[in-house]
C-alpha cells in the first residue's frame, strides 16, 4: 500500500468518526469475559514485539507504529565476559597492521523507529508493510600503538537513516474459536545504506573517516527471504502462542558480503485482567550466523570490522502490558509495552552483550468502509 492509500484510508476513518458515526472496528472481540459482551479483547494481538502475530477481516486495515531502544554494554567471548585491556592482547587482528586489536566498543545505543500497514483483501490473507527508521551510536576505546594497554583515548561513532523495508502476506490456515494458525511468508528489500562512515580515533593518534564496521551500518544490502510460522490461542481469561521468524539471505550485496542468515522462536503467554488490560511473558531463543564474504572497506583493527565476530545465540526474557481502548474515540486504538533483558547470550566474540530493550507501541484496526 502505497503512502498516499495509506493517507486516503486514515482520512476517510477520521471523517467517519468526526461525522458522528461509530468506529470502524477491524477486532473482533471473540470470547470476552463475563459481563463485559461486546468488549475488545486486549489479549487479541500478541505482546508488541511480535511481528506478523495476526490476521484481519476481508477490507480491514490496521496502521501502526513501534519504538525499540536497545543498549549494549560490555563484551564477551561466548559466554564469557572480557575486558578491553584482554581483547587489545590476546585477540588476533585480521587485516593488515597490528598483530591484535587495537580498537574495542565500550557501549551501544540502538532506536528505532517502524511504520506498519496491514491490509486485508481476504479472510484468508493479510497483507503487512514495514518501514523504519533508524539511529545507532556506538563509543569506543582506542589503545595506542601497535601493542600494549596503554589508552590513547575514547571516540564516538553515529549513523541514522531509513533501513531495510519488510513486505508480508500472512496466509491463514487454520482457525477456530480457541486456536489460530497462519503462515509469514515475506521478503525484505534493502532499503537501507550500507555505505555509513564517520571519523574514528586511530592508534596513531589521527582521525581518518572509514567506512564503519558491519553493526553500524543500516541495513543488510541483500534482498531477505522471511519465512515463518505463527499459532495463537486464548480462553476465558488466558491467551498464548508462539511464532518462527526466519531471515534468509539471498546472495551477496554489492560490497561482496552478506550478513548471517537468522531463526527465531519465541512463545508468549498473558492473562486478561479485564477485556481493556492484559500482562505478558514472553521467551524468545535467537541465532545468528557469522557473515559470508567481507567488505574490502572495513580494515580497521577492531572487533565489529572482523565478519566471524557477528551471529551467536542469545535468549531473551521479556514482560509487556497491551491495553486496548473500549469506548469514544480510544476504541479501535492500542497502546502496548514490552521490557526485556538476555538471560543466556554465546557469541562469536569477542562481541558486545546486550543488557536490556524495551518497545512501546500504538496500532489501530478498522474497516472495512
């Protein structure tokens, strides 16, 4: 759906509403619990950082709009931590110059910023568009020389701009009152800049402008394949499920490398407080490979420039609260919370551990006109 559908659909749903007609409603409520008939279901979608995670009605839309902010602090090799003054001395460097690293990231910030459509030309199929925009920070410790501990000094690097753009059909295949089964099949398409440079603080002392390592950068340069699976379920009070999300490279992008293909499986469960409130937990595993081929630009002597130091498995415990507005104008909207931290990470380090994300979230349904 282009932007201006996009832009015609939203007018013609605030018109509807400001011309007195009641909200055109895309939930449906399904089961409620008792004594509150006609009310929306909280616990309809799955918590907020679930993509693809439902389908709609024959003409209904929903938009949407999702904010992720990741830290990362410290590093580690597998499931050890390690200190820069240990990666600066026993970590090999595999481009020219030292015999070791020279450069380790300290800390990093992610925010992220995704923009959804969801259309549904059928009961059977859901069409889904995301875009985003995005905005990565990362600060480092530059060791002096060729060897040794001794610091030179700290430096920071900045990147923003639009990333990949995700296309999907959500095709359903199984459905009743309790249980729901719908395959993710989509593609991504390499919307985002894998050219990103700034000025770094080299060993020498001076400040040349490179291109920056392979986590910096804003998109995957590749065109994505992302195929995955979703089952959701609910009673009275309780809602479950659980999802694969697949991204599959295909072939190499024009710097002659392609970021490591990605599975994840994550289950969820929550418990309805009322038909408006909804808490959840949520567990998500997740691996990533290493990278294929390597950028002839990225040579400086640290850790993020090295392509077998990316991918690794990691775990995440997250809880979240989804809410959902019931009546006036609020009906049809949500807003939604999640809060997460690793409880397991083995990387192919030495590599920056994740401490926590959180995403909050606001999606509205209606239709069809």
């Amino acid at each position: 759906m282009t932007r201006r559908q996009i832009g015609v659909v939203a007018g013609l749903a605030a018109a509807h509403l400001a011309l007195g007609g009641g909200p055109l409603l895309a939930d449906d409520p399904g089961l409620t619990i008792s004594g509150e008939p006609g009310a929306i279901r909280a616990d309809s979608h799955a918590p907020i950082g679930v993509m693809g995670d439902h389908m709609h009605k024959a003409g209904e839309f929903m938009l949407s709009y999702r904010f992720m902010r990741m830290d990362m602090e410290g590093n580690r090799i597998g499931t050890d931590e390690v200190s820069p003054e240990q990666i600066v001395t026993t970590v090999a460097n595999p481009h020219a110059g030292p015999p070791t690293l020279r450069v380790v990231p300290l800390d990093m910030t992610t925010d992220m910023h995704m923009f959804g459509a969801m259309y549904a030309p059928t009961d059977w199929l859901t069409l889904m568009g995301m875009g985003s925009y995005l905005k990565k920070e990362m600060d480092h410790v530059t060791f002096q020389g060729m060897m040794g501990t001794t610091r030179l000094g700290e430096f920071t690097t900045k990147t923003s701009g639009i990333g990949d753009t995700r296309l999907s059909g959500l095709i359903g295949i199984y459905d009743d009152a309790m249980h729901h089964v719908h395959l993710n099949a989509g593609i991504s398409l390499p919307t985002g800049s894998i050219d990103e440079t700034d000025d770094v603080l080299a060993p020498t002392g001076m400040r040349p402008v490179l291109t920056l390592p392979y986590p910096m950068q804003l998109g995957s340069g590749t065109y994505d394949l992302l195929p995955g699976i979703t089952y959701s379920g609910k009673t009275d009070k309780f809602a479950w499920g659980a999802q694969y999300a697949g991204t599959v490279r295909i072939g190499d992008n024009d710097a002659n490398y392609a970021l490591g293909d990605q599975h994840e499986v994550t289950a969820w469960g929550g418990y309805l407080w009322t038909s408006a409130l909804r808490t959840t937990v949520r567990l998500k595993g997740r691996t990533i490979g290493r990278i294929d081929g390597m950028d002839a630009r990225i040579t400086a002597p640290v850790q993020t420039a090295d392509p077998n130091n990316q991918g690794g498995e990691r775990i995440d415990l997250s809880f979240g609260i989804n809410l959902a507005g019931q009546s006036g104008f609020l009906r049809g909207h949500r807003i939604a919370f999640e809060i997460g931290t690793p409880i397991h990470q083995d990387l192919n380090g030495p590599q920056m551990e994740t401490d926590f994300f959180f995403l909050i979230g606001w999606q509205f349904a209606f239709g069809p006109f």
